[in-house]
C-alpha cells in the first residue's frame, strides 16, 4: 500500500483499488480491468474470474489500460489465474499493455497460458475461431 508524507510528516495511508467490469462481446468475456494490479488485487480477480467460470464461459480478455501499474504480487496472481483458465481448457487474451509490460510478461511466462494482443479488436479476431 502507497504511504505518502504530508506536510505535517503524518503518513496517510491510499487504499489501492482494483476494479473490474465484466462485459459480454459475442462469445468472449471481457475484464476491464482498472486501477493498479498487486497483491491487492486478489479478491477482484479472482471473483470475476469464479464468475466467469460458474457462467460456463470459454473465452476471456483481460483488458488493462496503457497505464497500468502491475507489480510481482499482481503477477503472480494473473499467473495463478490465467493457469486456472488453461486447467479449465478456456482461451485467454491480453490487450492494453505497455511494451515494457509485454516484455515483462513474456519473461516470466505469463504468454504460455494467454496471447498479448495490441487491441481487443485484434484479440476478438484470433479468439473467435478457438473454443
């Protein structure tokens, strides 16, 4: 969690926040993904993740903002999630990184269980004809 000084040298705590909005576009989910993804993020992931999979739903893109801050924890977790989507023999996409963040997802594996796309147009595309 953030800790800022402020001009009295009292810490003020910032609540980190991750939301997720879940939105049907044809036969894909798609999570919108909003805020800083850390260690956090936890709960929000995986409820709409559960929410998917109890929905029956095959095919998911996770869309992050080009701003996205994602630390290790928040990593780890999309790692643990997105290993759950390839168990339950779904598809899996990811739009709106950063080049760095494509870098970084790459090097730690994260592109063996989902497919980086530059656009969730570009990932609708590739993921229609896969089930």
């Amino acid at each position: 969690m953030p800790r800022f000084l402020n001009s009295d040298n009292f810490i003020i705590l910032m609540e980190q926040q991750t939301e997720i909005v879940m939105e049907a576009i044809r036969d894909v989910t798609l999570f919108d993904i909003k805020g800083d993804v850390t260690a956090l993020s936890e709960s929000p992931l995986n409820e709409a993740y559960e929410k998917a999979k109890a929905e029956g739903v095959d095919k998911i893109i996770m869309r992050f903002k080009k701003d996205a801050y994602i630390n290790s924890g928040g990593i780890a977790l999309l790692i643990q999630i997105l290993a759950e989507t390839k168990k339950n023999n779904q598809t899996a996409g990811i739009t709106g990184l950063s080049d760095h963040f494509k870098k970084i997802f790459n090097m730690v594996g994260i592109t063996k269980f989902a497919d980086i796309f530059d656009t969730v147009e570009a990932a609708l595309e590739a993921m229609s004809g896969s089930s």
